[in-house]
C-alpha cells in the first residue's frame, strides 16, 4: 500500500475526529477532550508516516 494512502486515511480519521469534538463539546467536555487527543495521534501519525 503506498504511504500517501495511509496518510489521507489518517487525515481522514483525523477530520471525522474534529466532527465528534465540534458536536459533543456543549454537552460532553470530557468525552471532547479524549477526542482531541486522538485527533493529535492522528495527525502525528500521519506527519511520522510521510518522513
């Protein structure tokens, strides 16, 4: 699998992340917080994949 599919996949991921915390931060701050998180391991993972 070449590695710019793994890094649009991510960014993928990284993006329908960032609809979670947009939706659930009125009423879940918690929940948000863990989300943005990942949207940062995911954002990293794909920056370290392309080097």
């Amino acid at each position: 699998m070449p590695k710019e599919v793994v890094v649009i996949g991510l960014l993928a991921l990284a993006g329908f992340l960032a609809g979670g915390v947009y939706a659930t931060w009125k009423t879940a701050k918690f929940m948000a917080i863990i989300l943005l998180v990942l949207i940062v391991f995911a954002v990293g993972g794909a920056v370290l994949w392309l080097l």
